[in-house]
C-alpha cells in the first residue's frame, strides 16, 4: 500500500510525456508552444525544491504516516485541477504541485520502508522501489496515447485514492513511534507489521529499535560535519558525481521526452507511442536482474557496464542523427537504430546507475550524516534534472539532435572514466570497512 504512494509520483512525473506530442499538435485542447511543452515537462522540479528541507522537519514532528499520507490530496488535487481547467498557467502550478507530491514520495517514502522492514529484505527495498517507480511509468505510457486528455487525468487519480484508502490502515513506523517515547505503541505496530499475535514475540527487535534511537540522539550532525573529515566529502562526491552522471547523460531527460523523442526520430505518433512503451517495460523487466548482479558480481561491475554500456550507445546514437542530418548518406538501411538504441541506453542507464545511486547512499554516509547527506544530494539532483529537462527542448531545437546526444556522449564518458577511477566497491564489506576504504588514498578502486 505505501508503495502506491511512489506509483503515484511516477505517474504524476511522466504523465506529459506520451501527451506532449499531441498538446503541441494543431487539435490541441491546451494549446503549447515547443518553449511552453519545455517548462511544464521541466518545472515539476520546482516543486521537489520547495519541500525537502520543512519535510525533514515534518517527519520528526508529525511521524512518517502523516506526511506520507498528505502526498495523496496533492496527488488528487493536481489531478483535479487538470479536469477542470485548459489554461498553460495552471498547468504549470499542477505540475509544481505534483512535484511536491513526488518530494513526500521520493524522500520520506524510501525511511518509512526501511524503519519498518526486517533487516534481511533490506538489501532488496531499492529495487522494489526502483521497480514500482518504473511501473507507475508504464501504467501512463501504455494508457496516455488511448485515451483523451480527460479520461487520463481520472485514471491517473485512482492510484492516489487507492493510496489512501489502504495506507491510513498502516501502523506508524515503529522507529518513530520509539523515538517519541511511545514504546506501548511502537510495540503494536512493530507485532502488526511482523504478523505476529503477541506483542512480547517482537521484544528483542524493539530493544534493538530503541538502541537504534539512542545512539542517534547522541550523533546529530550538521552538513558542516559531513564536510568536516575527508571521508564524508569523498563520499559526497562520489554519490553526487555517479548521480550527476545519470542526469547529464540524459536520463532524467529520455524518460520525460520518451514519445517527442521517438516521434523526432521518425516515427509516427502511434510507433513512437509503442517504442516508449516497449521502453518502459525493458526496464522495468531488467531491474531485478540488476538487483541479482549488485548483490552477487558486486557494486563496480554493474556501475561499469551499465555507464560503459551507456556511452557506447549514445555514441552511436549520435553518429546516425549527424550522419542523418549533415550528409547524404543511405542510412535507410538502419532506421530501426535509434529506437533499438535509446531503449537500450535507457535499460543500460535505469536499471544499473540510477538504481545504484541509493545503495551507495546507504552505504557510504555514516549515520550520523545520512540524512544531511541525502537532503544535500536530493536538492543537487533536483537542480540538475531542472536544468537539463528543459534545456533538452533548446538545445535539440537550436542546435540538433546530434549535438544534443553528442553532450550526453561526453557526460557518459566522463561518468565511465571517474567511476573506474574513483569509485571504490563496496559489497561484503562492513560500515566501518567501507568508511576505512574512502579514507584510504592509495586503495586501488580499480580491482574488480
């Protein structure tokens, strides 16, 4: 039930993409301008700014359970909005608003799920919240190009709405109900949420609970602490360059112009609306398998192949749009290439660094400095997404798609070459194992 929460921020996050085509097309019941398409697929990014730092706040005050829940009227009432206007204006106060929602999702949804799961499927809430993320991308990639502008916004609202119908019969977490001295409490939900009839069966993990608690109460960081060893910076910078590496190559990006880019290509409206669903499903199918690799080849390998694997197919990419739109060449022979190979970069890219990008948040932030540390991080993300989903428009329309995927080329090389280099790996090996490896300047990170 709490996972419908992200569902529904995936859904409210690509929504516009298999609709962008048709709004800026001549029958258009909101008529865009290719500059006005830009800013409503890139200002939902604005209202991921606004909450983070009051919902770190919240949290602590109000309990996860609340705050998780008002992501769902903001869903809603984004959602109702949308039936009742046709204005250009509006549409962009829904989407800053259903960036506020996504915020709850993406920032308070992942320590719901980890203070209430037992500790042997922790390993595994990533790429189940990985996988429901993609999901909710299917779920309007494969309904937006059937149905009318309406009739999409009534489907999209059924996901928030299941939400809250289900999640408001969910325990509290039991961590914050500890925290706040609330033990009767957190005892119930800890016996609810583990299936079991009496509550002195979960004696010993609340024990464990409250430990948890104490020893966090006594290391309070600031994000002038996460700077103050070289430890924490090198960890700051690692996540925050794999992350960026994602971003600037044109993930974000891909998956918010899924349809516009296919239709560009040279695919028709219909065609580009099967090649962006075939796209969201590779993903979604080929996140497990990820999951199965990180754990049993290790975080390096994947991270590698899936950058690697990236910047060869942005490269291609890019040579057939130059080849395309510079020279005389017979390419008719490849016109399934840029479909194949966009689909393949998002697979390669989804499903190894974006999904990686977490575990190594969990792995290489102390606990004293995780939550400074993923606000920090949530907050660069989210200014660099803005920034590339919308000059993704400028640049293709002033310059080219080629030298548009030739940019993504580079960042994803960049992104190879700073993760053989620098990016150290870290399965099997214990916190303090892995705070001793970012300590160590002479560790070659490049044995696999």
């Amino acid at each position: 039930a709490a996972a419908l929460c992200n569902f529904s921020g995936s859904a409210a996050f690509v929504w516009i993409a298999p609709l962008l085509v048709r709004l800026q097309g001549p029958d258009s019941e909101i008529p865009l301008t290719a500059d006005q398409g830009s800013w409503v697929v890139s200002i939902i990014e604005v209202g991921d700014l606004i909450l983070p730092i009051p919902l770190g706040f919240l949290v602590d005050r109000l309990g996860r359970k609340p705050v998780l829940l008002a992501s769902g009227p903001l869903f809603i009432l984004s959602w109702v909005l949308i039936l009742c206007t046709r204005s250009v204006e509006v549409l962009y106060v829904v989407r800053i608003i259903q960036g506020m929602g996504i915020a709850v999702a993406y920032t308070v949804l992942p320590l719901y799920l980890a203070e209430i799961a037992g500790t042997e499927i922790r390993a595994t809430l990533g790429y189940f919240f990985q996988g429901v993320w993609y999901a909710g991308n299917i779920y309007e990639y494969s309904i937006g190009p059937f149905v009318s502008y309406q009739t999409l916004a009534w489907l999209s609202m059924v996901p928030p709405i299941v939400f809250l119908l289900t999640f408001v019969w969910f325990p509290e977490s039991p961590y914050y109900l500890a925290m706040r001295g609330r033990e009767l409490e957190a005892k119930k939900a800890l016996a609810w949420l583990r299936g079991v009839e009496k509550e002195d069966q979960v004696d010993a993990e609340l024990a464990a609970i409250k430990d948890s608690v104490e020893e966090e109460k006594k290391s309070k960081a600031t994000w002038k602490d996460l700077f103050a060893t070289g430890v924490g910076r090198r960890a700051f910078l690692i996540v925050n360059l794999v992350a960026a590496s994602y971003i600037f190559s044109g993930g974000t990006a891909l998956f918010s112009y899924a349809t516009d880019t296919f239709t560009k290509t040279g695919a028709g409206v219909e065609s580009a609306d099967l090649y962006t669903i075939i796209m969201g499903v590779s993903v979604l199918l080929c996140v497990p398998f990820s999951g199965v690799a990180v754990d049993r080849m290790g975080r390096r390998p994947v991270l590698l192949v899936s950058s690697g694997g990236s910047f060869l197919c942005l490269l291609a990419v890019s040579i057939y749009f130059y080849l395309s739109a510079n020279t005389s060449v017979d390419l008719s022979s490849f016109s399934w290439s840029p479909y194949f190979l966009i689909i393949s970069y998002t697979v390669l890219i989804g499903s190894g660094v974006e999904a990686i990008v977490p575990v190594l948040q969990a792995e290489m932030f102390s606990n004293s400095t995780r939550g400074v540390a993923s606000g920090l991080s949530f907050f660069l993300m989210t200014v660099t997404s803005f920034v590339w989903l919308k000059l993704y428009q400028v640049v293709s329309d002033g310059a080219g798609f080629y030298f548009l995927y030739s940019l993504f080329t580079f960042f994803a090389a960049l992104g190879t070459i700073y993760i053989y280099f620098c990016v150290p790996e870290t399965k099997g090996k214990t916190f303090a194992e892995i705070q001793a490896l970012l300590g160590d300047k002479n560790e070659e990170s490049t044995d696999l």
